[in-house]
C-alpha cells in the first residue's frame, strides 16, 4: 500500500490550498498530529465524533475535514466534548487536517466550484479564464443556470441535487437571471451578493435579515443546508490526495440536517 509522510503531505496541501493568503477563524492544516506517516485517509465535512470513531473502526491513519477544531472565541479548556473528540484521536495517534476558508475559495476543489458542478451552474469567466468573484476575500462566485428560467425550477434542481428541501424567500414564478452563491453560513454575504448585481442569492445557512432583504429588493435568497453545501469541496479535494500520492482516501457522510 501506498504511503506519504505527513510532512509531505501537509506541505503540499497547505501549498495547493494556498492556507497562507487566508485570515480565517481557525487554524488550517495539520491540527492534530499523529502517526508520521499516511496510508488511509477518512474525509469529512466536520470532525465530530462520529467520524472520528469512523476513522477508528477502519484503521485510518487521518481525518481530513472543512470544519476543523480551536475555533477563534471558543472557550479553549479541554473538557466535554473537546475531551472526547482530542482523546480519540490522541488515542489512536489519529492526524486531523483541516482547511475552512482555503478549501471554500479554491477554483477547482473548493466547496464553491463543486457545489456549482453538483447544481449544474455556470461561474462567470474573468479574461483568463478564472471564476468571477467578489464579496469579502473574494468568496461569493456568481453565474447563471444553463436551461432552468424560473426560481421555482432553481429551488426544485437544488432540492433534487441536494437531497433536501430548500429554503426558498422569493416567487417562484421570478425569471432567473444572475445568481451568486456561498457555501456554508455565507447568509451574511447577501448584500455584497445583491451589490454584485445578483437577483438571486444562495448559501447554506439563513438568518432573520434575509427575508426582508429579499422582500425589500425584489431579489431571492435560497438556505440550502450548511452541511448539504459543503459536502463535495471535501471530496474533490480527498480525490486529488489519492490521484497525486497514491494513498486511499474514502468519505463518510455523517448526515446533518442544518
């Protein structure tokens, strides 16, 4: 079997994710350190638990999540469910990599371009060829959906995809025409999205606000799913680990319905 140190691989994840570029909320990369060198790798949308003990029961050597640990103000006493979670890994000298904003932003792996592939939307091209963005650190992409016209035919491909049913403010007989996305809680980047020029505007999470900016403006806002947005950019990114060392890397959905 296959294997790369964990030196390696954390130098060339933190490479290609370019980690150095992002003022994030947690720290990327290697989190947690444990055996030297990787055969298995699990991948995840969050390291909970659950996956962990995943991990655990199939041997794997790390774990490779979007939503890592030590959040920025979370209160860093190693108790509870802190407890639990370091324990296993420490246990079974599980590594734990984690990439949140990198993994969000990269044009091809990240969680925005899946989810634009799984939804089959169409990003705006700069001159090079690069997808268009904007809002802060560049993370909303906007484009359009080749061969749907209304928000009602958006909303029914989104909950078809997604497996799960939307949020949807807005009616359903509005014409489609540009639409700017952000995985995961982006709800907060709806006004930079609609400044964009964006009629329509989908992320994971919703808050109160959206609502009555989407009624005041005559724009939609579509909430579908934190983690139902965020699946794939782990995934694609997973598949690239094994196609350039080799290693197994297989991901475990642990289903959340927020």
């Amino acid at each position: 079997m296959n294997q790369v140190s964990t030196r390696e691989l954390s130098a060339w994840l933190d490479d290609v994710l370019q980690v150095a570029r992002f003022k994030d909320y947690c720290p990327n990369g290697q989190q947690v350190e444990g055996k030297p060198v990787v055969k298995h790798i699990i991948a995840g949308v969050t390291a909970s638990e659950a996956l962990l003990r995943e991990a655990i029961a199939r041997g794997a050597d790390a774990v490779l999540v979007h939503h890592g640990w030590f959040w920025k103000n979370e209160d860093p006493r190693v108790r509870g469910t802190r407890r639990t979670r370091l324990a296993l890994a420490l246990a079974h000298a599980l590594n734990l990599y984690a990439y949140h904003l990198p993994l969000d932003a990269h044009p091809d792996w990240g969680n925005n371009a899946q989810l634009a592939r799984v939804l089959g939307l169409e990003p705006e091209r700069t001159e090079t060829g690069a997808p268009r963005n904007c809002g802060p650190d560049n993370l909303i992409w906007t484009g359009t959906a080749p061969g749907l016209r209304t928000l009602g035919e958006f909303a029914e491909q989104v909950q078809a995809r997604l497996g799960r049913k939307p949020l949807v403010v807005g009616d359903a007989r509005q014409p489609l025409d540009r639409i700017a996305w952000c995985t995961g809680g982006a709800q907060g980047f709806m006004q930079a999205a609609l400044d964009a020029g964006a009629t329509v505007y989908l992320t994971g999470e919703a808050s109160e606000p959206n609502t009555h900016l989407a009624r005041e403006t005559g724009t939609a806002f579509i909430g579908a799913g934190h983690h139902a947005t965020e699946r794939y950019g782990v995934q694609a990114l997973g598949e690239a680990i094994a196609a350039r060392f080799g290693i197994r890397v297989d991901f475990i959905d642990i289903d959340n319905p927020v």
